[in-house]
C-alpha cells in the first residue's frame, strides 16, 4: 500500500497542495536528477513509492533500480550520495524533478562520468523547405 493519497480529481491533482505521485501500471514514476549548483542533468531514474518516501524522509536520492529490482540508495557503495536540495513534482504528478548536491568525486553516471548524458547526438540540416505531412 503507498504511503501517499490518490488524487480524487484533476483539479486536485493538478493544482493541490498534497503530493500524490502518479505512479505507473509498474508502481514507477520517473526521476529528473539535476546538480543543484550547476543546473547540469544528471542523470534520469525511477522511484517507487517506497523510494519516494525515503528520499523525502532521509534527504538523500533512492531510487528503485528496474534492472535489479530493489531499492537504490544512490551513492551508498560509490560515495556519490545525492543530498536532495529541492525536489519538485510536475503539473499531472507523474514525474519528480530532484536537485541534488553529489558527494564523493561528484559523479552520478556507473560508467564513471558525471552525468550519464555525456553523448551528443547531431541533428540533421534543415531542409530547404518546410517539413510536410504525408
């Protein structure tokens, strides 16, 4: 059973003042982790309700790791814990926006870089015409 109330109305929902996190046919809602001093994305995760409710009780980043299925205390065996400086919810409820400090050497990606969103992907030149529908 989650630990937050189910919003009753759209309304409610969308302009009230109670969290009441939307959560997916998987019991996920997705997580946008920024750094806080710098505004850089960090990475994107997914918390449970249980995940939610540690992160808002301790302080501290948990997420619900999808490919171990298990809690995720970020940073808990690396160092790089995630000090939770604001946490926002988005207008419907169905996404966390997280702004965080990282402990350690300030990285959050597993394959060692800062961010996880450390490849760029070029766009296509734009046509000399504009784009139509088929």
């Amino acid at each position: 059973m989650s630990p937050f109330p189910i919003a009753t109305d759209k309304k409610a929902l969308e302009e009230g003042t109670v969290l009441a996190p939307r959560f997916d046919a998987n019991g996920l809602v997705t997580c946008v982790t920024t750094d806080a001093a710098t505004g850089e994305l960090l990475m994107v995760a997914h918390m449970n309700a249980e995940s939610l409710r540690l992160s808002i009780e301790s302080g501290e980043a948990w997420y619900w790791s999808r490919s171990r299925a298990e809690l995720w205390h970020k940073g808990a065996t690396s160092g790089q814990i995630q000090t939770i400086v604001e946490m926002r919810v988005d207008c419907d409820q169905d996404a966390i926006w997280l702004k965080v400090s990282v402990a350690g050497d300030g990285g959050c990606c597993h394959t060692g870089r800062h961010s996880c969103f450390y490849r760029v992907q070029p766009l296509r030149e734009p046509s000399a015409r504009p784009l139509a529908f088929a």
